[in-house]
C-alpha cells in the first residue's frame, strides 16, 4: 500500500495481524484512521481521540481494499 506524505483526507484503515508500534508493542487489531505519515517513515494511525499509535505504513491496509477482498473471496 503506497501513501503520500502528506494525507489530505483521512483514510480508514486496518492493521495486519501482529503489527508493532514504534516501541515495539502490539497494536490492536481493528478500525483506524490514517492521520499522516511523518518525514521518518512512522504513520500515525488513531483509534480514537486518545488512542493513537506510530506504525510501519506497511502493516496497514485500506479498509475499502479488505472489503474488495472479502466479496472476491466469497463468489
């Protein structure tokens, strides 16, 4: 999944199964929004407006693509 470095909308999206934060810790898996990805690689994803988390942008998929998956995988 390719993101710019600048978000002008925010995106939904999900985490991959066993993804870590920047200190090493599990984020749980659930429903996100991509707020934006800083100059050193790290995209800030919040699950709300306390709970926010540093992640490798390529431990995120866009919701709208799990969805796409979901009906290609049940036909």
């Amino acid at each position: 999944m390719t993101f710019n470095n600048q978000v002008n909308n925010l995106d939904d999206v999900n985490v991959k199964p066993d993804t870590r934060n920047h200190k090493g810790f599990f984020v749980q898996e659930g429903d996100y929004k991509l707020m934006s990805i800083d100059e050193s690689g790290w995209a800030l994803i919040c699950l709300d407006d306390a709970v926010c988390h540093y992640v490798d942008p390529d431990n995120l998929q866009e919701t709208k693509e799990l969805i796409g998956e979901s009906a290609t995988v049940q036909k």
